[in-house]
C-alpha cells in the first residue's frame, strides 16, 4: 500500500470545530449569544439535525450552555470538568503513581514558593482555621484527608497563578486515594501536621525559601510513607475515590 485510506470526519464533527475554532479566536466570547441552530443551519450550509449534534458536542466540552430552548451562549469550561476529564485520561493513559508524585512534586513546591510572596491576609488565615481542624482530627483519616486537600488547594489558590491551579487540580483527583491509602496503613499524622505548620508560617513570614523547603519534605516524606505501606509506587494510579 503505497497511500493510506482517507479519513473524513461526520459532518456535525466538522461543524463542531468550526464553531469552536471561531470561539478560541474570540469572534465569540464568554457570555455572548451563539445564533441559532436555524442560522447557523443556513450560514453552514448543513442540516439542522447536523447542528444539533454539532451543539451537542460544544455543550459536553464546556464552550456552549443553554440559557433557554433556542438561546445558545458562549461559557468558559469550569475547572471541575476539565480537571475530570484529565484524570480519566491518566487513568486511561496508566499513569503510575511515579509519574504523578514526580509531578505533584514540582507544583506543589512551586506553588508554595509563591504563596509566600503573593498571600493575603485572607489566605493564612484560612491556613490557620485549616491547622486548627487538622489538629482536632488527627484520628479520623477521612476527615484528615479532605483537610489535607483543602490545605494544599489553598497554598495553590495563593499562589494567584491560574495555570498552575489548572494544572495541579487533575493530578490532585488521583494522588489523594493514595494518601488515604498511607493514612490509614502508617502513623503519619503528626509528621502531616508538622510540615503544614511550617508551611503555614513561611507563608505568614514571607519566606519563599522556608516555605518551598517545607512542602518538598512534605512531599517526599510523602513517598516514603507509599513505599513503607508496601504500595507499589510504579503501579497505575487508581480512579477510584480512596483507592482499592
């Protein structure tokens, strides 16, 4: 075979990126009204049905949402939806738990870094309410594993780096069944609080370079905890909400 076969796409594929190529260079933006499946029949030169499916497709992807039966506006995909169908692609892709503890490693370090320079008031105090909680609940490895999700997605929200709140936020769905795995197998709680702590006050002190050291200990202290557990650490990370 000299040539390979020609692929074409459906037809509402094909209008679906068309719309979405003119969203991505802003001749639609957020919160502006898309034309109708009518019109965009008649500009297109397809079937209505063709549309449908088209808009179908937008809706699923979070470019498009329904404000009523024929009005159709433009939306900014929300971070839950992207974050979710990431983690379906790791799973899928057999990320191991290596991959993702190398990666976790980097942002959180670096997010922390810049929580030191750039948080409000605001931000360490709630650090400090969430210390508090943790310090109540040392012992219930549920509660302390939400905690410890809400602690990290604060220092990230500090940081005020968008990209990097995107890009933490599906690799957070996947690490923390593993750190409930580690919690509820180790004694590691006390060590949890310690370097929370001393993350907390770099942040509160302005300190960078105390703050980024904390939560890289932190993190690798972490991967001593999955390995002391006798978790296989090259092992596809689990979807599954704690872990199997």
């Amino acid at each position: 075979m000299v040539f390979d076969r020609v692929e074409t796409q459906p037809a509402y594929q094909l209008v679906a990126s068309m719309i979405e190529k003119r969203i991505m260079e802003g001749t639609f933006k957020p919160g502006q009204q898309l034309p109708s499946e009518l019109d965009l029949a008649k500009q297109l030169g397809v079937n209505r049905s063709t549309v449908r499916e088209a808009i179908r497709v937008l809706e699923q992807n979070g470019l498009v949402f329904r404000k009523s039966a024929r009005r159709l506006v433009i939306s900014v995909p929300r971070q839950s939806e992207l974050a979710s169908r990431m983690s379906r692609a790791m799973v899928l892709h057999e990320i191991t738990f290596q991959e993702l503890w190398e990666t976790m490693l980097t942002l959180e370090t670096r997010a922390a870094e810049l929580a030191a320079l750039r948080a409000t008031e605001e931000d360490v105090a709630l650090l400090d309410a969430n210390l508090a909680a943790t310090r109540e609940c040392l012992e219930h490895e549920e509660r302390l594993v939400k905690l410890d999700i809400e602690f990290h997605l604060t220092v990230a929200r500090a940081a005020r780096n968008r990209a990097l709140l995107l890009a933490r936020e599906p690799i957070g769905l996947l690490f923390y069944p593993a750190f409930y795995k580690v919690m509820s197998r180790l004694n590691a709680k006390d060590r949890l609080l310690a370097a929370h702590t001393e993350i907390v006050t770099g942040i509160r002190g302005r300190d960078p370079k105390h703050t980024a050291l904390w939560m890289e200990k932190h993190i690798k202290d972490f991967r001593r905890g999955y390995e002391l557990a006798n978790l296989d650490i090259n092992q596809p990370v689990d979807a599954s909400p704690y872990g199997g």
